[in-house]
C-alpha cells in the first residue's frame, strides 16, 4: 500500500471516531443560542417571585379599601387605553390615601409598559414599580367627587394589572361608661375618626346618636332615646368609613309588675311594684296619661305616687314609670274617678 493511501485511511478511520463529538458539540451550541433567544424576549422571559397582592409599605395591615378597580388586560400588539373614575366622598381627600398598583395581577403575565394619568396630569410609568407593585399618595391630585384616571398599557396577549385606593381604617378601641342609659354621655375613643363632628355618624342598636363633638381620637355622644336594655351593637362611620362594630350594654329599663288600686280621684296615692326601679326619687318620673305625677318615695322595687290634678272621669289612661330617661313598656292602666278601686288580681303584668 502506498503511503499516501495508508494517510488517507487512517483520516477516515479518525473522523468516524470524532463524529459523534462534533454532533454533541452542535447541538450543546444550538441550545446556547437559543436559550440566549428567550431570555432577550420579553414576553416569555422568566418572572421573579410575586410580591404580596396590594402591599403598602409602612402602612398597617388593617386598610380600609375605598374603591377597587376591574383588571386592566393588555392585547398583543396593540395598547390599551383604559379611563376609570376614582370616587371620593366628602371628607375622604383629607385623609391619608394610597393608590396601590399591581402589575401582573391575579397571576397574570405583567404589561410591558404602562403609563398613568390622574385628572390628565402624567402620574406615574412603569419605571416607578417597585417590583410588581406601585404605591403613591395621590392626595394633592385628587379632588372630592369624580376624579378621571387614565392607565395606558402595553403587553403580552392577557397581562393585566389592578388597582385600588385605600385609606387607613376608623377604629373604634373603647367606650365609656360602661353601663349607658339614654341620660349618659357616651365617650369613644379610637383612631381616623373626623375632626367635624357632622362628618361623623354614630348608631346604637341600629338607632342614631348625636354626636356633640368630635375629634380624629376621641367622639362626644348622646345616646338614642327608646332602646331596649341589654347588649347593643355601636358603629361609627367617618367621611364614610365604617368602624368596626362594638359591643356596649344599656341599663336595663323599669318595669311594672302590680298596681294597687285600678282608679280613684286627683290627689289619691297610689302604689306600684316593679323592677329597675331607684331609691332616688329624683331619678324617676311617673306618668298618668300625659300627666306627670308627683313621687313621695321610690325605691328599687317600689314607688308611691299622687294621682295628679286633671278633669274626670277619664277611663284606661296609662301608667309609665321612667328611669333615668329609659320607659317602661308594660300596658298598664288607671281610671280617674271619684270611686277608689282596688286591684284585686286583674291589671296584673305577667311574666
């Protein structure tokens, strides 16, 4: 064999060996090349792990959301123009505010670009995020009433994002005295209340009290007339916002149990039984009809009193015993009449 056939056999026999290393070799470079493809595209580049929903740094955890807005959803190839409307009610643009931005909400792809208008002044882009979120206080734009928010995106084919404005929270963390009567003056303290005491609207047992003043921790009530003793629920709703809801206990009202006499004249005595009754006559009003009568004595499960001066007969006008500005609600009954009648077992208030 020649020398220059020997050369060529063993090149051959070589290239066989270095083949499949030179396959390995192209196909390792190919996938380089294209994971360096993906990385520079945007739309399906890897994300990093999503921050909480809404987070307002330095905030509490416990924020009142004023308003929340639909998703703002990108379509491939085109921008998006969404115009929303924040809403605030009087009172509200002098709280502190926060309009929080999240990009790639509901675990959605994030807007490539997005761009924010506030009553058509440039507000915030992209750029401004922190991570997915934005969180700006937008108290110096924004006006009581209709306030036009215009948001501009652009993305991949679903990407969304959302928005909400919060305010922090009207607390409600005590109320004093303990055991109210319609006669108390009810002390609230808590946080965020209004400093006008018309912008403050307080309820118990579903009835409205009046608020006489007001400050941002501290509200000055009286309380409604006609509520029933027992636990009530107390609300407060400031600029709007409602409170948590708390619970306080009214003084049980009096209630008459026996009358001794059914009728007798303008002048007589008469005597009742009952609970919820005091031993300061002076806390006590007794009613005849629309007659106020004059107590002799009272004591906790008792009361005398005097029929008082008026025309008669006059037939079933009620009895009312009021303590401390709480009525009793038993229907009983007296006639006015020259004739003194006792009770001998009807006019009974049962229980």
């Amino acid at each position: 064999m020649s020398d220059v056939s020997k050369i060529a056999g063993k090149s051959k026999a070589l290239f066989k060996r270095t083949q499949p290393l030179i396959g390995l070799s192209s196909i390792l470079s190919a996938s380089l090349t294209l994971g360096l493809s993906l990385a520079a595209c945007p739309a399906i580049q890897a994300q990093p792990a999503r921050e909480p929903n809404m987070a307002v740094s330095g905030w509490n955890a416990g924020s009142y959301t004023l308003q929340t807005s639909r998703p703002l959803i990108a379509r491939a190839g085109a921008w998006q123009t969404y115009n929303d409307h924040v809403k605030l009610k009087a009172g509200q643009q002098k709280r502190q505010l926060r309009l929080v931005f999240e990009n790639g909400a509901d675990g959605r792809e994030k807007l490539t670009v997005v761009n924010i208008l506030l009553n058509r002044q440039p507000l915030a882009a992209l750029k401004d995020f922190k991570g997915n979120t934005l969180a700006l206080d937008p108290s110096a734009s924004l006006r009581p009433g209709d306030n036009l928010l215009t948001v501009k995106v652009f993305g991949p084919s679903g990407a969304r994002l959302k928005w909400q404005l919060l305010t922090e929270n009207v607390t409600v963390t005590s109320v004093k005295p303990e055991l109210l009567t319609p006669l108390s003056e009810i002390t609230i303290s808590g946080t965020n209340f209004a400093d006008a005491a018309t912008q403050n609207q307080v309820s118990i047992g579903g009835k409205p009290a009046t608020v006489v003043k007001a400050s941002s921790t501290e509200l000055r009530v009286k309380p409604p007339q006609q509520l029933a003793g027992g636990t009530q629920e107390l609300l407060v709703i400031s600029d709007s916002i409602k409170s948590n809801a708390t619970t306080v206990r009214f003084k049980d009202g009096p209630k008459i149990t026996w009358i001794d006499l059914l009728a007798g004249p303008p002048g007589q005595t008469v005597a009742l039984t009952g609970t919820g009754f005091s031993a300061d006559s002076r806390e006590i009003i007794v009613t005849v009809g629309k007659a106020q009568a004059k107590v002799l004595v009272s004591g906790e499960q008792s009361i005398k009193f005097v029929v008082p001066e008026m025309h008669f007969p006059q037939w079933h006008l009620p009895v009312t015993v009021t303590v401390n500005g709480i009525k009793s609600r038993e229907k009983i009954t007296f006639n006015v009449d020259q004739r003194v009648v006792p009770n001998e077992g009807w006019n009974k208030v049962m229980f």
